[in-house]
C-alpha cells in the first residue's frame, strides 16, 4: 500500500527507490570518513527538550520575519546544485514547492534551472549562492541578473577553496549526467563537469579548474561593490570567523559544515551554531544547516540561536519523489512538525524558544 510521507526519513526512502546509484551516492555522501555527516545528525539526537507546562499552547503560530522578508516557518531551502539530477522539474519544482509552503529558496549557483525561470515559477523569496570563481566576470553577470530577477540576498560560500574528498564520488568516477547542465553558465566553463573518468570526480575537477582558491576577506569589498543586496556568507563554523564577519559588515551568516561535503571530521553544525550565536551576539542574523531531519531538530537549532534552518538533502529527497508538491509536502510537514514540538515544549511562539528550552550533551 502505497502510504504518503509521514516523517522526512520516509522521502528518504521513497527518494532512494528513483534514483540511480552513482547520484544517490553524489546527493547523500559525505567527504573523507563521512565523520561530520554523521556528526551532524548525532549532535541532534543527543539534544533534549526541556518543557515548560500549564502554558496557553492553543495556538503556536510560525510565522516568522528574516532580512526584511515574512516567511511562513523559520525554514528554508539550502543552496544544491543540479535539481534535475532528481527531478525533471528540477529548481522550478523547488521554487513552486518552496514557494508553496512560504518558505526561503537559496538557490545554487549550479541550478539546472535559470535564474530568471526559477524566479518565474517563484511565489516565495529567492536568495543566490555563488562560489568564488576566478572568473570574476562571470560573478558579476550573475550578481546584475539575480537583482534584476528579484532575488533578495547573495550567499557566498566560503568553505569550498576545493571539494572535499568524496570518496563515493571517486569510486564512482562521478560526472553529471550530459542532459544537465549549469545553466546559468556558459556551457565551456563547465565542460569538465560532465566528464566521467575512474578515481575521479568530475565536480572535484571542475572546481579546481574554476574555483578561486585565493579567496580572503579583503575581497569582500569587491562583492559589496557589486549590488546593494544584502551578502550573506555560509560555510562559518567558529566564533572567531563569525566576529571577522560581524566586523567586515556581512548581512547574515550561515553556520554549516556544507552536510559534512568538505572538512572531514569538522564540528557538527549544532555545537558551531551556539558557538557563532554567542560571538555574534544579534550583529546579524544566524542561519544554520546540516543533518535537521524533523520539526524538532528545527526546534533545537532556534533554542540556540538560530533565525532560519536550512534544508539539504531531504528537498532532494523530496524532490526525486514528487517534484515540486512533494517539497512543498516536505516543508508543510516540517513546519507541523515544529508546530507540534512548540506546543508540547510549552513555548508557543518562536520567541519563547529560548535557550533553556534545549540541553545539548556534551561532546565526547
Ligand atoms: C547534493 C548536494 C549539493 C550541494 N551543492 C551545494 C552548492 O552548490 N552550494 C553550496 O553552497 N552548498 C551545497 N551543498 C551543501 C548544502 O547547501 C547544505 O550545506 C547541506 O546539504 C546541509 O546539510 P543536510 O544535507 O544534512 O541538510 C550541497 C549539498 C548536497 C547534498
């Protein structure tokens, strides 16, 4: 009997049973170990919530404001390249079911999709992610087309000077399928993308070939000189680089280990998220993502401090399973899931989350 998704490890399964084994391991692998990807998850499975009782929970409403924007839930879609390596649909169905479900759509500089058809189909707020290219050109096209589609925010990502070593991906010798492409980059910058080689992957290739590896903070200058859209930078796990952050006048932060992809073991994204909270001490808003699987982990991470969660791989899951409806599902549930979790814990409305609401175990 066929039965919809209850939980987000139900796309997971159903996602798994539509795709094909080499991307199935591109979208769920982790680099070196896998350490970090498990990390992520365990941090939140040692969290425990800790409810207040005889509080009014008749009604817990989610709504919440990031950067000026209203969103239905504190939730959102983290930047993944490729859409359609999942579905047909690709970052369209994301961007009607994100859309659908009121949620933010950080879409990837490596969308299968362009910005202006993801921005068409579109009825919730677009951030762009971009990866420092040595083609700066190529950024600064991007940059002018993203305000011009309406999007709201750039999101450097600044924990990728090169792709971590992902071993499924090696063996693999993955490539991205010839019927996909980056689309909104010109097709001989992404040549090697689709190259398939044993012991090599053609992503890892690529980013070598066009990353900018030279990336420091100095060059953020250069990125604020290109629009007047809030910049958001992801990829910060320490205090120390958030306060530098903080200080070099960035708009938001995103606290991730990029799903366990890249530092290999690094810290799991919920013990960085209290660190970065605590140094950034409400300068700007805090986002985090990496391993939150259910309303609760959404729950623990807001007790610590965060603005907004962000989704990876489960949108992807969601996705391969029933295009855009079923990431609009995926989001519906999510924000139930919360809903739910606020009213048992006792905490109402987001701004009771707070950080007595979650012990976090210690590490070790
Ligand atoms: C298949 C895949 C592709 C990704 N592509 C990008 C990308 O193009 N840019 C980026 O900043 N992060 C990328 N990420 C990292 C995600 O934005 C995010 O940090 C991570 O997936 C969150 O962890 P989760 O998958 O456990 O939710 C990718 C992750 C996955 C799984």
């Amino acid at each position: 009997v066929a039965v919809a998704p209850i939980c987000v490890e139900d796309f997971r399964r159903l996602a798994r049973e539509k795709l094909a084994p080499d991307v199935w391991d591109y979208i769920e692998g982790g680099s070196g170990g896998e350490l970090t990807v498990a990390a992520n998850r365990r941090a939140f499975e040692r969290a425990e919530l800790r409810p207040r009782v005889m509080v009014d929970v008749s009604t817990c409403p989610t709504g919440t404001e990031l950067l000026g924007t209203h969103l239905s839930a504190p939730l959102g879609v983290a930047p993944t390249a490729y859409h359609e390596l999942a579905h047909a649909d690709g970052e369209v169905g994301t961007a009607h079911g994100a859309g659908t479900a009121g949620v933010l759509y950080v879409v990837g500089m490596f969308a299968s999709r362009t910005l202006e058809e993801i921005a068409a189909a579109a009825t919730g707020p677009l951030w762009l992610q971009l990866y420092w290219l040595r083609r700066r050109d190529v950024l600064a096209d991007l940059a002018a087309r993203a305000v011009t589609a309406g999007y709201r925010a750039l999101v450097l990502t600044v924990d990728a000077p090169r792709i971590g070593r992902r071993l499924r991906d090696l063996r693999n010798g993955f490539g991205v399928d010839p019927d996909v492409d980056a689309a909104n980059l010109d097709a001989d910058l992404m040549a090697t993308t689709h190259r398939r080689r044993t012991g090599e992957s053609a992503i890892a290739v690529h980013a070598a070939e066009t990353f900018d590896a030279s990336l420091t903070w100095a060059d953020l200058a250069w990125l604020r000189g290109l629009t007047a859209l809030p910049i958001v930078l992801k990829g910060i796990l320490t205090g120390e680089d958030a306060r530098r952050a903080v200080d070099h006048g960035v708009d938001g932060l995103i606290v991730s280990n990029h799903g366990g992809r890249q530092l290999d073991p690094t810290t799991p994204s919920l013990h960085a998220l209290a660190e970065v909270v605590a140094a950034v001490d409400g300068a700007c808003p805090v986002l985090v993502d990496g391993g939150v699987r259910g309303g609760t982990d959404v729950f623990t991470a807001l007790a610590v401090g965060a603005s907004t969660v962000l989704i990876g791989r489960p949108v992807l899951w969601a996705l391969a399973h029933d295009g855009g409806p079923g990431v609009a599902g995926l989001f519906a549930l999510l924000r139930e899931e919360l809903e739910h979790t606020m009213a048992l814990a006792g905490r109402p409305r987001l701004a009771d989350i707070d950080r007595a609401a979650v012990r976090l175990d210690r590490r070790g």
